[in-house]
C-alpha cells in the first residue's frame, strides 16, 4: 500500500494555485522528506486563470496570467532514525496584467512578483512512531509594478535573498497508512533596493516586507483495503503582509501597494485508490471561505472551491504522477478610488490547471 498512497502528489502544483488567499502558490509541501528510502522528484505545473471584473459598467478583461511552477526534491537516509531532503518551491508569487484599450480604470497596470526557495531539512524518527523535523529556508523575491493610472507609476524591486526556518512533527502507523504532520514555517523578511518612477518624481529607496509565517496540518490514513484518505489545512498570516513602496505609498496613494485584510485557512480531503498493481488514482477537494470586504486589485479575488484529479503510476523505481484542477474563484470587490468611495466586482471566475511529477527511489 505504501507505493501508491500519494496518488495525489501533484495536488500543491494545480490546485487553484491561481486563485489561492494572498499570493500563495506551492502550499510550501513537505512530502518528499516522507518518501521511503533514497528518493528524487521533479515537478511542473501550468495555471490558466480567468479572472475579471467590473467598475462603473466597465469590464476589465482577463488581468491574471497564465504561469508555471516548478519544483524539485532530493530525499536520503543517513541511518535508520536520521534523514534529511533538500526540497525547491516556489512559494508565492503573482501575475498581473490588465488589458490595455478596455477603458477600464486599471487598464494597462501589470505587476509580477516571484519567489523561489530552496529548503534543508533533518527529519528524526522515534522509536515510537513520533518523528521531529526541522529546517532552513533559503528564499528571494524579486517585484515589479506599473500602474499608469497613478501619476504613470511604475516600481522595480531588485532580487534580495534571504532566511527563515521550519519546524515540525509526525507520527506515522504504516500498517494502516496513517501519516499526520504538523509544520510551522517562519516569516522571511526581504528588504529589496527599489526604484520608482512616476509623473510627481523619481525615487531610489529600501522597501521591506515579510513573506508571511504559516502553517500546514496534513493527514493520510488507510480506510479500506486499497484505499486512502488525505488532506490537510494550511494557514497563513496574509493580514501582516505588504508591500510598500515609499513613493507610491507616501506620496502617491497613502495605502500599500499590495495588502491584505484576513488570514487564509485552505481546506483539502481527498480520496485515493489503488486500481492495477502500477496504477491509482484519486480525487480531491479544497476549499477556502470567501471572507468579504476589499481585496487588492493587483489580486482581486477571495475565496475558492477545486477539485482536482489525479493518477500515479508506479513501474519499478520510477514513479510518475499527474494531475488536472478546476476551481470557482471567489468573489471579490476592490476600491478603485478612495474620495468619492468607487469600487469594482469580481464574479463568476475560475482557473485550471495541469501538472505533472517524476519521481525515482535508488
């Protein structure tokens, strides 16, 4: 039962990436460090979001980009009880370009933000089933904006390095598939040389912002002969990030850049199942709660619900795992002008998305 359980291992590269609470994309997942024996993997996924709204009866057009996530993990044993895995993700991140000739009052703006990071961890196993792993996070960011609406604003974050750590624990009971891991990932702090220009002036200056502390809960459990059931809650301290520009947000606007009101909770159950002796498939939901008020227009949407589909097959060593997303972008209204008070809506959107993973154990 052990080679198949992850029927879902694709799941944090498709599943409504595109439309996750604040910038989240990886999920930042750990399963790698739990593969059996000396194990490698690489993974990509590509999300096509649709996503539109409405000011003063103006539509916006499709404002979010398609992209791609990539990632890799290399597991190995040192002994019976110490391991350790170097897993790369690429944990939060956006793309924003609003079509230009709509008329709509953010026509033209754009934003991207990219981050990659590489992780360290030691994982230690009990003797009772209890296991504790801990680690250090290596991760850059890099932004950039322009929004021509605001005085012709254009922004440039150069690339910054920087660290932070995970810890966490496990307990595993392998003759009914049973996994439960808890991680707590730390916030990073970036403070990244930024260059603005708009019609009120030019300006070289240091913005900070932290990449927000998190936790994931994840579970597997055997619950019928071939069967597994999966899932998890993540959690993320979207309410104290930001991105503040000092141009932009001292003279500009007087508001981030890039904010947001709530933390997430992503909800994830699934099902798997083993159906030959080298293939399984599974099925997965995931759910985050729409939460109201304002959203960034650089990320108008709030809330999700997906369901993703996924098969694995295993030959030997080798394992290759793939997958399929659809999810209903929540609703979401943004201010686009703060005296008088205008706002606009954003309704009926969605993404998919499509990955795969290869994965060998020697």
């Amino acid at each position: 039962m052990k080679h198949y359980l992850a029927a879902s291992a694709v799941l944090a590269l498709i599943s409504g990436a595109a439309s996750a609470g604040g910038i989240d994309r990886s999920g930042q997942t750990l399963g790698a460090l739990f593969e059996e024996g000396n194990y490698v993997e690489l993974s990509f996924g590509s999300i096509s979001p649709d996503v539109s709204g409405t000011a003063l009866g103006v539509n916006s057009g499709n404002m979010a980009s398609r992209y791609a996530q990539f990632g890799g993990a290399y597991k190995r044993d040192i002994n019976d009880q110490l391991s350790f895995a170097l897993i790369f993700d690429q944990p939060f991140g956006a793309n924003v370009d609003y079509p230009t000739g709509t008329g709509y009052v953010f026509s033209g703006s754009t934003a991207e933000l990219t981050t990659n990071a590489l992780t360290g961890i030691l994982r230690y196993k009990m003797a009772n089933g209890f296991s504790v792993h801990g680690g250090v996070r290596i991760q850059t960011l890099q932004a950039e904006a322009s929004v021509p609406v605001i005085a012709s604003y254009t922004g440039t974050g150069e690339r910054d390095e920087s660290a932070g750590y995970l810890v966490g624990v496990a307990y595993e009971k392998p003759e009914i598939a049973l996994r439960v891991a808890l991680t707590y990932f730390s916030k990073i702090k970036h403070d990244f040389e930024t260059a603005e220009t708009s019609l009120a002036g030019d300006l070289n200056s240091i913005t900070t912002t932290e990449t927000p502390q998190s936790v994931n809960l994840d579970f597997q459990t055997g619950i019928a002969e071939d069967t597994l059931l999966f899932g998890g809650v993540r959690w993320v301290e979207w309410s104290e990030f930001e991105i503040s520009p000092l141009l932009y947000t001292g003279t500009l606007v007087g508001a981030p850049l890039v904010s947001f009101e709530n933390d997430t909770f992503t909800y994830t159950v699934g099902v798997g199942r083993k159906l030959t002796d080298t293939l399984s498939g599974s099925v997965a939901v995931s759910y985050e709660k729409t939460l109201g008020g304002y959203v960034s227009n650089l990320g108008p949407t709030d809330g999700r619900l997906g369901v993703t589909l996924g098969l694995r097959y295993t030959k030997d060593n080798m394992v290759v795992s793939g997958g399929v997303n659809y999810t209903r972008v929540g609703s979401a209204s943004t201010i686009v002008n703060q005296t008088p008070l205008l706002t606009s809506s954003f309704t009926d959107n969605s993404s998919i998305g499509a990955g795969i993973k290869f994965g060998y154990h020697f």
